[in-house]
C-alpha cells in the first residue's frame, strides 16, 4: 500500500465512502505507473461501479479543471501523492452542479 496521506480539497460523501475512495486511488497507485491516468481512473470507477452500484465517474491527473454534475452525496475531490482524483457519481435527477479547479 502506497505511504502517505490524502488531501480531501472537498466533498459530500459519507466519511466512510471517502476512506474507500482514498483507499480504492492508494491501490490503483499501487498497480500502475503513476503517470497511466487512465488505467488508475479505470480501476477507481470499476471499483466503485461494483461496490456502490454502477454510474461512477473518475478523474486522475495532476492539473485539470472541470465542471460537473453530481448526485448529492457522491462527490469527492482529493490530492494523493502528486495526483489529484475526482470521483463522483452522475444523475438525471436531483442534481447538485459544482466547479473544482
């Protein structure tokens, strides 16, 4: 398991969710190349999808800007190491919009 702390920058998930977000990016760290964003986001939603139904989206990288919307509940944005993780899950009803730069 990859050494160090995450950084919570913001969110609205349960603290319980959280520590598996952080846990779930410190694994994927774990298995590939820090600079393969793509499979560390791939494993973090797969991983999500499975545990907490499917719809979960996920964001790796160490500079980016977006605008999403999200179910309320299921957001979180975190530094871990030199990356930066978004992951949230998206909904057609009952949204909450949010900018993270």
């Amino acid at each position: 398991m990859l050494e160090g702390k995450g950084m919570v920058k913001e969110t609205d998930m349960p603290l319980k969710m959280q520590i598996q977000a952080m846990a779930c990016a410190s694994k994927a760290l774990d298995l590939y190349d820090v600079h393969d964003c793509i499979s560390i986001a791939a494993h973090i939603k797969k991983e999500f999808d499975k545990v907490y139904g499917m719809g979960w989206q996920c964001v790796v990288g160490f500079n980016f800007g977006c605008f999403f919307t999200h179910s309320p509940g299921t957001f979180i944005y975190f530094a871990l190491e030199t990356l930066n993780f978004l992951i949230y899950k998206g909904t057609s009803s009952d949204l909450s919009s949010l900018s993270v730069t």
